[in-house]
C-alpha cells in the first residue's frame, strides 16, 4: 500500500511568493487527509500533483489563521467541483473546540451550501496548554444551527490515562491527538497503520498438504481450516509474522509538548514532521511566542528516537535553499545544521513546498 507526504505549505505567519501557508496532506491508496489548511491551500492543491477531491479527512492542529483560514475557501471548491448528484460518505473534520462553529459561520455568511455532507469533530483542551487567561470558552456559540450538510460530530475529551485523544480507529488506522503548549491550545496527530497479515508460506502450504482455493483466502484472515483428511491448519502455521505497520507524526506549532502522550504517540515514528519557525540564535523569542528551533525538534526527535525529522514552519525570513545564497544572514541551510548537531549528525529533512516524502512499506521475515 503505498503511502507519501506531500508539503503543500511550508512557511509560517502568511503566505508568500516561495511559500504557501501550513498544509501537509497524507496519501494513501488514493485517498488523501489533510493536516492543516493554511490560506491559499486549494491554489496550492492546483500546483500539485495531489487532487483536493481525494479529501476524506481534515485535521487543524490550532486556531491561529494561518492554519486554517483556508479551509472555507477549499470546501467550497471541492463542492463546485463535486457531482451534486453523487452519494458521498461524509468528510470528516477534526480540531479543537470552535472549529465547528467557524465553518458553520462561514458558510451561513457567504451563503455557501455544500453538495456534500461533512462532521466537524472537536477536541477539548486542556488550560496547561497555552499561558494562562488564554483559553477561551466558546461554549457560548453552542445553539448555533447547523447548516443542512453538517452532521453532527463528536466532541473529544483527553483520556487523562493515556494522554491523548483517540480520533479514528478503523481496520486500517489509529489516529491519535496529544496536546502540545502554544499561545492558544496546539494539537499533534499521530498516524499509526495497523500491522498487517504476513504473506502465506508455499512451502508450508504444501507440506501440510493445503490445496489452493478458498483455504488460502480463510488462513490469510486469521480463519483455522480443516482438510479433508481430518488435520487443523491455522493461520500462525502457514503465515510469515506480520508487517509492522508506518507511523507518521505531524506537530502543530508549540514550544514544547504537555504531559508524557506526544512522547509515547512518536515514539519510533517513521517520520516526524515539527516546526522549527526560528533558528537557534533566536531560541527565546520562539519561546516567548510558543514557536520551536531546530534544536527544540530534533531534541524531542531523538528522546522518541523517530528514523527521519523533518522541519517546517519556517519564518518568511528564511528563504528556500535556491533563492538564497550559503553563508548569508537568515540561510535556511543553518537551520538544518543545527538540528543534525543534535541527532549526532543524522539526517534532517528541511521541507519545501510540493516536496513528496514516501514512506516505504516495512519488510518482515520470512519463516522457514
């Protein structure tokens, strides 16, 4: 099952020439989720190779704008290029609480109607996540009527054990949130693919005399088959272990993480995508307004030991490697040296936009 990350936005604040704002979009077998959806996000869907159609689900780390105030803009296209005839499952949306009622408004205002449906899922914070006197209660826009497609979501609470919030969990995936510390409540998601059945052994399959047909089909889904001879074949007799299953791991911005879920949720990610808005030099301003340097990511990269860190959300200052030149003030390049001082010279990725990471499948071992 393939599966690669596209880097639709990579710059922080606001959109500009060489780059678009937050967005990551995650594709897998043709379906396509999106991780944040800054302004201009549908013109840099157009840019690319992805298709905004593909979209099954959305999920916005934050409320600060240059996160999600693309995401009105990017429905209503979807809509406009959508068959109003055809039957489709809804588009989920998850995010913290107020994010319903902003698409709600959105839409009433601009007299916009969807020819599909969708559910805004949200999640409740918690008051360790932003200074203090900075969470707001928005419970007050509660009564609003929804618009006729909107299907009524769920509203998510930290499971105070484990120290995160379970978002999806179907044959495939298991999608989780953790809590990050920002100047508003921030939110990380982590993609966890299910492992999958080993392949069939032929050589075992043969020597217990199963015949091809329907009993390799039975065994493949865990079913124990009898042959006609009398004798039990189960699955953990013919089958190879089972493939590990990827996990990606995307972090809205913050300047650190709350509680011990975003460690256990990351823990030996394939891949971690964290921002890192300023460089080192500038370590307490990032601080001051809940930003991330490279140190700061690759620092919590290598307590979760994860195999590749990729940074992003970088500061307008800092300018893509081919427009700017090595040595000069705010290069880019420094923010990539910095992080790999600190994972003792491993390799980090500095995203661009319309830059695609596959993430390969993982191999397992054959029985014999």
């Amino acid at each position: 099952m393939a599966m690669d990350v596209t880097f639709l936005g990579t710059g922080s604040a606001y959109p500009s020439p060489t780059r678009g704002a937050s967005a990551v979009a995650l594709r897998c077998e043709g379906t396509c989720w999106l991780f944040d959806c800054g302004e201009g996000t549908q013109t840099q869907f157009m840019k690319s190779q992805l298709k905004a159609g593909r979209i099954t689900k959305i999920f916005i780390t934050h409320l600060h704008g240059d996160h999600f105030f693309g995401l009105p803009g990017l429905l209503c296209t979807i809509s406009l290029q959508s068959s109003p005839t055809a039957s489709k499952t809804p588009m989920e949306i998850y995010g913290p609480v107020g994010l319903r009622n902003f698409i709600w408004r959105s839409m009433e205002l601009s007299h916009s109607e969807l020819t599909f449906p969708y559910v805004v899922h949200e999640l409740v914070p918690t008051e360790d996540q932003c200074p203090a006197g900075e969470l707001k209660d928005f419970s007050y826009l509660d009564g609003a009527d929804s618009p006729p497609k909107e299907i009524q979501g769920r509203t998510i609470l930290l499971d105070s054990v484990e120290g995160s919030y379970v978002l999806v969990n179907d044959e495939q995936f298991l999608v989780k949130a953790f809590r990050l510390f920002h100047r508003i409540p921030s939110f990380g998601f982590s993609v966890s693919e299910k492992e999958r059945p080993g392949r069939l052994n032929a050589q075992k399959l043969k020597d217990l005399g199963v015949p091809p047909g329907p009993a390799y089909g039975k065994l493949k889904n865990g079913v124990t088959v009898v042959l006609e001879n009398g004798i039990k074949v189960s699955p953990q007799d013919v089958l190879e272990k089972p493939v590990p299953g990827r996990k990606i791991c995307i972090l809205g911005d913050c300047s650190g993480v709350v509680g011990d879920g975003g460690l256990k949720l990351c823990f030996e990610a394939d891949l971690l995508i964290h921002e890192a808005t300023l460089d080192d030099a500038h370590m307490d301003k990032a601080k001051e307004y809940g930003h991330s340097t490279p140190r700061m990511a690759a620092e919590f990269a290598k307590l979760c030991k994860v195999k590749r860190l990729v940074l992003t959300h970088f500061s307008q200052r800092y300018k893509p490697p081919l427009l700017s030149e090595e040595g000069e003030i705010d290069d880019i390049r420094e923010l990539k040296k910095q992080a790999e001082s600190v994972l003792d010279f491993q390799e980090v990725t500095l995203a661009e936009d319309f830059m695609v990471i596959d993430i390969p499948k993982k191999k397992t071992i054959s029985i014999t």
